[in-house]
C-alpha cells in the first residue's frame, strides 16, 4: 500500500519539496534530511526552512524541525514532515526507507549509492541510472522536465538559470564580496532595477530586474564572493513565491511515477 512507504528526501530546498510535498500528499511517510544551516534561497517554499523556523507550512503541508528520530518519528505520527539536520547522513541507515531521494542538487553526486535503500532515485545532472540510481530524474526546463530516466543521466548542467521573461542570469541576485548576509527586503516585496535588496558586510547586493524577491538566503549566513544569495522574478506575482513552482510539480510528478513503476517492478 502506498500508505506504508517510507521515504527519505535528501536536501530539503524548493525543487525537493515540490517532490516531499507530493509524495506526503499521496500518503507516503516521507522524511527530509538537511544541513545544520542551508543555504536555502526559495525559503518560502523549501522545507529547509524547517532548520530555522522549527516549522513552516508549504500549501497545507507541515514540516516540522526534529532534532532526534523519535521526534521525527512523532511529527510523522502527526502528519507531518520531518526535518532533520544529518550532515554525515546517519538518517539513512537509521531509518530504513523504502525509497531514499536524492535531492541535494548538487549537480554531481555527494556520496549517494545505489544500495542506500531497495529504491534509490537522483534528481538532475550527477547521478547514473542502474550505477547509481535505479531511476534518475530530468529537472532541466524544456520536453522532457520531469522524465524518468532508466538508463543513463539526466541533461548535464549548463550553469545558466531558466529564462523568464527573457531574463536569466539577470535574475539572480549574488554576494559582491565574502562576508556575513543580511536581507534587507522579504521574500515577496516588490524591487525594482538598481535597488538595494540586502548587503554582505555592508557592501549592497542590487536588483538589475524589476520584480517581486522570490527567494532570499537567511540572515547571518556565511557567503562567498560571487554566491547567490537570492532571486527576483520579473512577472512580479507575489502568489508565485509562496506556492511551489511548475518545475517543481513536474520533478514530484516524475519522482511519483518512478516510485510506483520500480516498486511493481521489484515485486514481479
């Protein structure tokens, strides 16, 4: 039964939660594992954010910040999801998923195996269907967003962002120098071009599009010269920051149906 699958979502960021969100939604128990301090930019929609708000509520879902396995244990108890700081990824072994997503996005492979649950899916560029992988699936924007992949990789990355409104790399908001962040805007307040939306060590990170901040990196976080510290949408609809994305719904879908083909598959 769908119900009694156990699933661990490595990273918790917005592309991931798109996928946690839809599997809890199917009735899968489904447990998130994170860094002690992500660098999460789309906090309003990343069950990351667990890690500093102890609990956030991404359409309708909670996620809810658990320092131990039997707290995780009781927030599932509780319909909720899990959130779990596990850098060292003990969480793996201690929980015995059925299925283990990998969802770090990375664009390589951290240290996932194969052999880390009876399903092992990877989410873009990095993983290998059959090596390490059974099933791999596509998160570049175009024809085939959201594929499964049963052999081989997913699109390789291109380290160019997704084009809105024609603009893309015009839209990611980066440190102009190493230091300490802070916002000085919200996720979903309106920017326009040549604004300031916060600083690192007191030099500005400026808005080069119009728009509504989409995503911001929590304050106080540690950030290299170059980082992107946030992201601003130029169709300026305040909605789309807090409610998961498109890509985000198709990656859900594929890892979804990955799921369920592998799972009849296994079972003969």
């Amino acid at each position: 039964m769908v119900h009694n699958i156990k699933v661990l979502v490595k990273g918790g960021g917005d592309l991931a939660s798109g996928v946690v969100h839809r599997l809890h939604r199917a009735g899968m128990k489904v447990m998130v594992t994170e860094l002690p301090q992500p660098t999460v930019i789309r906090r309003a929609v990343a069950f990351a954010a667990a890690i500093y708000e102890d609990v956030v509520e991404i359409e309708g879902v909670a996620g809810r910040r658990a320092a131990s396995m039997q707290q995780a244990l009781l927030s599932l108890h509780g319909d909720e999801v899990p959130v779990l700081p596990d850098p060292e990824g003990e969480m793996v072994s201690q929980w015995d998923a059925d299925v283990l997503v990998d969802g770090i996005m990375a664009k390589r492979n951290t240290g996932t195996k194969i052999g880390d649950a009876p399903i092992v899916i990877g989410l873009g560029p990095g993983f290998v269907a059959g090596v390490e992988a059974h099933a791999v699936i596509e998160t570049k924007r175009g024809h085939y967003l959201g594929r499964v992949i049963l052999e081989g990789s997913a699109a390789p990355d291109t380290s160019i962002p997704g084009e809105v409104m024609g603009y893309s790399v015009e839209r990611v908001l980066r440190a102009p120098c190493a230091g300490i962040f802070r916002g000085d805007r919200r996720i979903g307040d309106g920017v326009e071009a040549g604004e300031t939306v916060g600083y690192v060590d007191g030099w500005p990170v400026v808005a080069t599009v119009s728009g509504v901040v989409r995503g911001l990196l929590a304050d106080g976080l540690a950030v290299r010269e170059g980082m992107k510290v946030g992201d601003v949408d130029p169709r300026g609809v305040k909605e789309h920051c807090f409610t998961i994305s498109d890509k985000a719904r198709a990656i859900g879908g594929g890892v979804l149906e990955a799921i369920l083909y592998l799972r009849r598959k296994l079972s003969g």
